[in-house]
C-alpha cells in the first residue's frame, strides 16, 4: 500500500483501495505537549490537522449534504488520534520521524507570540531542528511507522 518515492519520503500508492474506507492502512496521530492550556491545546492540534490534510488531500471526503440539500465542508476520512507527553517526548519523535523520513508538521511554542504564518516559518527556520521548543507535532503515514515514531506517548486525556 505504500511505496517510498525517490526521495524516500513515504506516499499513499493506491492500488486497489480506497484509503478512506476501512480498515485504514495508515494512520494520523497529532502529539501534544502535556503541559499547554486547554485552548493551546486545541490552536495546535486545529493547525497541525490542516498541515496533514494539506499533505494528504486524498484522505479528504466528499462534501456532506443534509436531508434539506445543505451542502456542509469536506472532512478528513479516517480517523485522528491524539496523543500527548512531554517536550523530551515530542522531541523524540520528532526525531524518529525525520530518521523514517515521514513527513512530519511541528508546532513549536515560539509560534503563539506570531500574528501570521510567514512569523511562523521564521521562527522554526531560526532553530535547529534537535533545539526546536515543541508543543505539538503532527504526521501521517504506515500505521506501524506511526506507531514507531509516537512510542511513549499517551491517548490526550
């Protein structure tokens, strides 16, 4: 189901399956640092789904319709997990995923005193990669890459 493309990043090759029907040959986690306030928690995660989706437009779904003819957004198809730990857990993983080559977003905690993206970026390009102050990071790939790559992380409480 999946292929490593020539620069050895991972992609969904499509062969014979739907990746939004089950049972899903891959796997979204967003990890979160345990110590953010509630609505830091959820700013990440919202923005760490959209790098995913952006990435990934052919786990997008249709559009919803209601029984009036209300047409509603698409939504991601399969599941998201969330997950949480500590800033040397996130660091970590993010450091698996780099040696995976999985795609992988970070958010870090210089980003909550930007007012836009192109802040953002500045903020991650100053760092070195193995000195970025994580908060959340997000990715998308093999379900048993995935698991690798969050190991000694928990389910968000």
């Amino acid at each position: 189901m999946y292929k490593t493309h020539s620069n050895g990043v991972w992609w969904a090759a499509l062969v014979n399956s739907d990746p939004l029907v089950p049972p899903f040959a891959s796997k979204i986690a967003v990890v979160i640092r345990d110590d953010l306030e509630s609505w830091q928690r959820l700013n990440v995660t919202a923005f760490l789904i959209s790098a995913v989706s952006a990435a990934h437009p052919e786990l997008v779904g249709a559009d919803y319709e209601d029984a009036d003819g209300q047409r509603y957004l698409r939504m991601l198809g399969v599941p998201v997990l969330v997950f949480e730990g500590t800033g040397e857990t996130l660091a970590a993983a993010r450091s698996r995923a780099v040696q995976r080559e999985l795609p992988v977003a970070v958010y870090t905690k210089d980003m909550f005193a930007t007012g836009h993206d192109a802040d953002n970026r500045a903020v991650v390009r100053a760092v070195p990669g193995g000195e970025l102050d994580l908060v959340g990071i997000g990715l998308h790939g093999p379900k048993n890459a995935v698991d690798k790559v969050i190991k000694g992380t928990r389910l968000h409480r």
